[in-house]
C-alpha cells in the first residue's frame, strides 16, 4: 500500500508542476483533466487524514 501511496503523491505533484509550467509558458487552460486532478487530490486528503 506504501508503494501506491507514493506513486499518488508522485502523480499530484507531476501534476502541479506541469499544471505551473503550463501557466508560466502562457497558457491559459491547464493541460491536466482537472476532474481527474480533483480526484487524485481529494483521495491524498482523504489518505493524509487518517
């Protein structure tokens, strides 16, 4: 379970930062889905509450 918890937190933070290169290139649309970036996100909360 560590190894999937890991590869998550990896994925968010890929996320995040492709999502800010994105912006500072100039786009004004993310590249990312967000309806699966807010997925990924909400279940590493859930993770990180208990």
């Amino acid at each position: 379970m560590n190894i999937a918890l890991r590869k998550l937190a990896l994925l968010e933070k890929n996320m995040r930062e492709r999502e800010e290169a994105a912006r500072l290139e100039g786009y004004t649309t993310s590249p990312i889905d967000s309806n699966f970036k807010q997925r990924i996100t909400q279940l590493m909360d859930k993770v990180r509450a208990i």
